[in-house]
C-alpha cells in the first residue's frame, strides 16, 4: 500500500507522520513555538525510512506566516527529491476533525486559531458530513465572540472571553479528513496580507 508523508508545521506545533490509507505507522508532534525549522527535517528523518514516501501531504495554513512557509517548502523539496506528488490541506478542518474524534457529542463547533496582531482565525463546522458551513475569517477576538455560536477549540481559545478547548492541529489526525480535503495545491493560506509592505517608489529628485 502506498505511503504518505504529512507535514503540519501551521502552529506552533511541529508535527510529522506516515501513513498507509487510514492507518497511522509512525508519527511524532512537539510544541516547538518558532523552530520549525530546526525541528522539522530531524523529525522526518527519524521516521521509518527516513520517511520516504509515495505522496506528501502539508498543511497549508492558516497560521503562522513562518510556519507555512518552512512546512510547504520542506514538502515541495522532498517532493522534488523522491519525483512524487505534493498536496495539501488546512489546519482549520483538520483541528475540527481531530476535536469530533475526541467528543462524540459535538455536532458542531468553531475552529479558532491564532492569528497575528491579536487576531484569531475562526471557522464553523459540523461533524457529519465533516464541512465548513462558512469561510473562514481573521477577527478581532471581541468580533470572533460576537459571532460564536458553538464550542470553540483550537490554540486561539485562549483569546476569547468565555473560553474553549485549546487544541493543536497534528499530522497523524489527517486519517480523519475526507479526500476532497487533502488535495488542495500546496501553497500558503495565510488569511491575512503578509505584514512586511513593499517600499513605495521614491519620487523623482527625491
């Protein structure tokens, strides 16, 4: 059977696993806050196989600018390296899963992640089938409250007022996505404009 290599490198989590259909072979998760770029090749590399594979999976956002950036730039490498396929998924849909599987009462609930200048990342979802019933936003935490109407989870709960269940994305959850939600092309989904702005131009004289 086939082998995938995940990356999820979104957070501040820095997670990898191997997986064969919907069973988990190896895998490994730490909170590594902004290294992940000198977590991330050592974690592969301690996989079975180095981690080699027939596929990649990477989570591409939203989430930490850097983060995205050091996750999908690993995966288009080895991509290139072994000439297999590089996909992608979000963090968002993927904490929702993660959060049903843990809590079979839940039919609902909000991802919220977090975001850059106090701002959250927060999207709705329903467990079955699993799908967002609205896109996604960067809110003011008092504006993602104003429009909260579920139990919140994910690492951006600590920002709203009433609370929620912290939770990280990780590698080894991607078993439980549909397909239609591990094949989106591997580049960034920030959420926000980047915040470095190009220099305007000088004035003639200036």
């Amino acid at each position: 059977m086939a082998r995938t290599l995940v990356i999820e490198t979104a957070t501040a989590a820095c997670s990898v696993a191997l997986i064969e259909g919907t069973a988990v072979i190896a895998s490994a998760h730490e909170v590594v806050g902004r290294g992940h770029a000198e977590r991330l090749v050592p974690m592969i590399a301690a996989l079975p196989d180095g981690g080699r594979a027939d596929a990649i999976l990477v989570d591409c956002g939203p989430g930490s600018f850097t983060g995205i950036r050091v996750g999908i730039a690993a995966a288009r490498g080895l991509g290139l390296g072994w000439s297999v396929p590089v996909r992608g998924f979000s963090s968002l849909p993927l904490v929702a899963a993660a959060a049903f599987a843990a809590d079979a009462a839940l039919d609902r609930l909000a991802v919220v992640l977090e975001g850059g200048h106090g701002e959250v990342f927060m999207q709705p979802f329903t467990r079955d089938p699993l799908v967002a019933t609205a896109d996604f936003a960067s809110l003011p935490p008092s504006e993602a409250m104003a429009r909260l109407d579920a139990t919140a989870v994910g690492n951006g709960v600590r920002f709203l007022a009433q609370g929620g269940r912290d939770l990280l994305p990780d590698a080894a959850n991607v078993v439980l996505l549909p397909p239609a939600l591990i094949n989106l092309p591997p580049r960034p989904i920030y959420g926000r404009a980047p915040d470095a702005k190009p220099m305007a131009p000088e004035k003639p004289g200036a």
